[in-house]
C-alpha cells in the first residue's frame, strides 16, 4: 500500500514539475518572442448596420511563433498576465494600433475610421496608461477620438474607484471606454450605472444563442435595452448569421462585430478590406 501510495504522490510531483517546467518554458519563449519583434496586430472590422458602412477595427494580437506559427491570445495571454510581460506586449499594441489607423486614416481619410485596443487588467491600471496613450496619439497625429479602449467588468471591478477616475482621464482627452465581453462577468447594474463607459460589447457566448431555437433571446433584449436607458452605444461581438444580424438589428443593435463580416485579418488584408468597401 505505502509503495502505491509513494508511487502517486511521485507521480504527482512529476506531472506538477512538468506542468511547472511547461509554463516555466513558455514564459522564456514569450519574452524571446518580444525581442524578437514575434507579436503582430490583426484587425477585425467593427460595421455600423444603419450607416452602412465600416466604423473601425478591433485589434487583436497575434504570436506569430517561429517552430508553432501562429497562436492565438487564449495560448498565451493568461500566462504573460502573470507578469510584466504582458504589458510589455500592451505597448507593442498600442503603438503599433495607432501607427496602422494613421495609414489607413490618411489612405481612407473619408471613412473616420477608429482603433479598438483591448487592455490588461495590469496595463490598465499601470500609473502610465493615460501618458502612453497621449504619447502614441501624438506621435502619429492621430485625433483622440480615434481611440478606442476596451477593457472587461472583471478589469473595472478589480479597483473600481481607480478605475473609474482612469476611465475619466482617458475620457477628458477625447479617447473611448468600451466595456468588453458584458454579461460574462458577475458584476452588478449598480457598478455599470457609475462606470462612465461609452458602450458595452454584448459578450459572444449571448450572440451565439440567437437562432438556436428559442425565438427570443431576453438576455440580449435585456442588455440591449439597458444600454439604450444609460444612454451607451451597444455592440454585438461574433455576430456569424444572417439571423443573428437581422435579430440584433430589430432590437436596436446596429454596431456589429463577428465573421459574417470577417475574420480579423492581417494589416495588408484589412487595407484590401477597406479597398473594396
Ligand atoms: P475579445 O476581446 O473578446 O475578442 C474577440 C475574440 O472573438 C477574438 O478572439 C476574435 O477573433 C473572436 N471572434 C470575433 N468574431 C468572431 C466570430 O464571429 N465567431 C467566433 N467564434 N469568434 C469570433 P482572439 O483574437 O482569439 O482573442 C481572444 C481574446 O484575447 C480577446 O477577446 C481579448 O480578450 C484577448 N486579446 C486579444 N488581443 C489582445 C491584446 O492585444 N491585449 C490584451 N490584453 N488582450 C488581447
Ligand atoms: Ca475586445
Ligand atoms: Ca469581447
Ligand atoms: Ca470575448
């Protein structure tokens, strides 16, 4: 029994070892990676149904790993949230974001086109967000009301006085809050109604049950009329139907997000995008 027993706490420690090691690896690799100029910027197109017409992009950050090609965030972003590496690839981000929409503003300069950063909980409440920002903004010439920032109820509600006075902030110079992947998180209409965002971002996972049955969907409706009563502009993210449009466009929805338009895309692409709009 006691040599079982020995034989599974070993084997235990073993895979926790490895499991350690693992995690250990991958960190050195993301901090090679950033060295090595590794991380890339995709951009899905955000669609105004109404206007007819692209409003912007959402950036999405991309690993583009030498042996393992292209990763995605959920390979990579929890473990670089456990440290500084994170904000490392935040800064990247940001900059490059802006660098992208000046191209794109001076080649479209018609479109009023907007960039969509999404931002760490530890980016965030990092004492030179609001300076990073003005530096990127200024740097490219770009107007603040280009800039949008998306961040999660589970990042506002970490520290929520602070970030409500960050949000301000940012909000003075011109530059948009967005509250992403709403309805996923458990915090309550008496944090949304002080949280002096712009929009929320109807989270996926609600999208994705209109037309799978049930001829209403209340969570959506629900969402989409509270923002109507704060007075917040509301977006669908991974919109992929037909159905899915014309139901969100019937409730009042018409800021839209999701692979019936695109996927996001790399910056040559999305310019092609923009080209044939
Ligand atoms: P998110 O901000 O909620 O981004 C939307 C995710 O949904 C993206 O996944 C996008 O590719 C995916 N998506 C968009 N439309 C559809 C659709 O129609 N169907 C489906 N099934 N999926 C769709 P992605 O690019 O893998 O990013 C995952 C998450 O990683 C993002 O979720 C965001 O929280 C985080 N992330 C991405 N880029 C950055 C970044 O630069 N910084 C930080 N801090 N987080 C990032
Ligand atoms: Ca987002
Ligand atoms: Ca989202
Ligand atoms: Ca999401």
């Amino acid at each position: 029994e006691a040599k079982k027993d020995g034989k599974s706490t070993y084997r235990f420690y073993q895979s926790f070892m490895e499991h350690h090691y693992e995690r250990f690896l991958l960190k050195q690799e993301l901090r090679r990676g950033i060295a090595n100029n590794e991380f890339v910027l995709y951009y899905q197109p955000k669609v105004d149904i109404i206007q007819r017409r692209t409003i912007g992009f959402e950036a999405l950050v991309r690993w583009n790993h030498p042996e393992k090609g292209f990763l995605s965030p959920s390979e990579f972003i929890e473990l670089a949230e456990e440290d500084n590496t994170i904000e490392l690839i935040g800064n990247l981000g940001l900059d490059e974001a802006c660098k992208q929409l000046k191209c794109w503003q001076e080649e479209f300069s018609n479109k009023q086109l907007t960039i969509a950063v999404n931002m760490s909980a530890r980016k965030f409440f990092h004492s030179d967000l609001v300076h990073q920002v003005q530096e990127s903004i200024s740097k490219y010439k770009l107007p603040y009301s280009s800039l949008v920032i998306e961040i999660t109820e589970t990042t506002a509600i970490k520290d929520f006085e602070h970030a409500v006075k960050i949000i301000q902030k940012l909000q003075s110079l011109g530059v948009h809050i967005h509250l992403d992947d709403f309805g996923k998180g458990f915090s309550s209409l008496y944090y949304l109604n002080r949280l002096p965002v712009n929009a929320i971002k109807i989270d996926r996972s609600f999208i994705q049950q209109i037309g799978q049955g049930q001829k209403e969907n209340p969570i959506v409706n629900a969402i989409i009329a509270m923002a109507h009563s704060l007075n917040l502009d509301v977006i669908a993210e991974g919109v992929e139907t037909n159905v899915q449009l014309k139901y969100l466009l019937g409730k009042g929805c018409h800021i839209m997000q999701g692979y019936y338009f695109s996927k996001p895309l790399p910056a040559d692409k999305a310019g092609d995008y923009l080209r044939r709009m």
